[in-house]
C-alpha cells in the first residue's frame, strides 16, 4: 500500500477523508487502535508503545509511509520513534508541521531564525497527553517568536465522540471554549489539536466566535502530503486497494465510522 494513516480511534477519519479528496488515486491504509482509545489519558511510555505497535501493523501491510493523524501519538511519540525506532526506508510523519506552516505562514524547510507572526494569541484545545507534553508550543518556538499560547485540555470530548454522543460532545466542547476564554479572553485563532475535533468544528466556532480563526488540521495535512510525495514519489507503493483496520469490534467501529464520513466504511480486525 502506498500510505498508512494512524489514530487512537476514528478521528484520523477526518484526515484520511481530507487525503483521499486532495490524492483520489492514493492507495490508503487507515489503522484505528479503538481497543486502546482514548490515547489522551495515558502516560508517554504507553502510547509510544502502543503507537509503535500500530504503526508496525501497517508497515506490514506494505506502507513505507504512516502518517501519525493523532496528536497524542504525535506529541509523546513521534520523535522517539523517528531517532531510534523507524525502519531504514520507512517513514513515519505527525500532525503538527502542517498545522505550524498555516500558522505561522512559514515552509518547513525556512530555517531562517524565529520571526513575529501576525497571530499573538492562539488558543489550542487538545488531549490532556498533547497538552502536557508541551509539543506544539515547542515546535512553534523553532518557527515565531511572540506568540502566546493557552492550551485548554479538553477531557472527555474524544470518549463523546467514540461514543456517537455528539449532544455530549457539543457541550463538552462549550465547556472547554468557557475554560479557555477565562485564560485567554480575545485570543487571535484556535487550534483544534486533535483530530477528532473537526468532527466538532461548528461547535467550536459558534463557541469561540466569529472573530476567531479556527485551525483544523485534516486539509493541512492532505495538502502537505500531497506536497510530500511529489518531493519524493519514491515512497508511493504498489498497492491498490484500500483497507480498514481497528483493535476493536469490526462491526461496532464500522457502524461509528460509515456515521462520521456520511459513506459506507468497513473495518476488519488488524
């Protein structure tokens, strides 16, 4: 398969529905360790374990390439797998480059020194892991200077939305905004760092305003994958068919996702 695309649950859906409109001819493996959800709980160890055993899921399906559509895994795993973990060949990639690129309107590859930015105050609601890790404020630091950040750890909102409970989800999500906003009354845009967040989009504007820029990640990510693999084709594989994977129950995940994405999606056991 050409590349795999990893989340905790379902929310990396919204990624692989982005990838999939931006590169329609793109072979994809999407791997969903719902057995194991939420990731946002748990301690650095167990979710690098727990990432590095998924990811290995879909290199056996013949991915050279897995993006990491969960931030959680993304902020405590990703660069402990990529310096000791990652096979000669593969490739395993995060979230949080393409989301700092938009935010900071800088390419990666600009290593010219941290500069201000237009946007001073930026709200970020995420996991409880992806907040304590510090990740997104850190790898903002090597691109702007200035920019101040609030990060609101949004708990049970992923669990809500596994669940099907959007009425939950929405107030959960209100809740959070109200949080924030005590911390950060006006800030300049919103970062929903969790990929299952999209799927709450409307609720988080409604609640954040209409002068707040929200930042979803799932078009940033299809846009700079697809910039990627014109950089380096070489890691587009053979396959041709399109798979579903999930540590949990097939059925129930494949009635929770066909939900999500309005289409009929099929998951079998990984």
């Amino acid at each position: 398969m050409a590349v795999g695309i990893f989340d905790s649950g379902l929310g990396g859906l919204t990624v692989l529905d982005a990838v999939a409109k931006r590169l329609p001819d793109l072979p994809l493996v999407y791997m969903g360790d719902s057995a194991h959800a939420p990731y946002g709980v748990r301690t650095p160890d167990d979710i690098y374990n727990l990432t590095t055993k998924s990811t290995q899921r879909l290199f056996d399906a013949g991915c050279d390439l897995v993006i990491l559509a969960c931030n959680t895994a993304s902020a405590a795993a990703l660069r402990r797998m990529q310096e000791g973990w990652v096979p000669e060949g593969k490739r395993v990639l995060g979230v949080f480059v393409p989301l700092i690129e938009a935010l900071t309107e800088r390419q990666w590859g600009d290593n010219s020194p941290p500069r201000e930015v237009d946007i001073k105050h930026v709200a970020l609601f995420a996991t409880p892991a992806t907040v304590s890790s510090r990740a997104f404020q850190r790898e903002l630091a090597f691109r702007a200077i200035g920019v101040d950040v609030e990060a609101q750890a949004c708990g049970g909102v992923v669990d809500a939305i596994e669940d099907g409970d959007m009425i939950l989800a929405e107030a959960l999500v209100r809740s959070h905004v109200d949080a924030l906003k005590r911390k950060m009354p006006e800030p300049d845009a919103a970062v929903l760092g969790c990929t299952h967040y999209p799927l709450m989009a409307d609720a988080f504007q409604a609640a954040l305003g209409p002068n707040v820029k929200v930042f979803s990640q799932a078009d940033l990510v299809a846009e700079s994958l697809a910039d990627y693999l014109q950089r380096r084709p070489e890691m587009v594989g053979p396959g041709t068919t399109p798979a579903y994977l999930t540590t949990g129950d097939p059925d129930r995940v494949s009635n929770r996702a066909t939900q999500f994405l309005r289409r009929q999606i099929t998951f079998t056991a990984a």
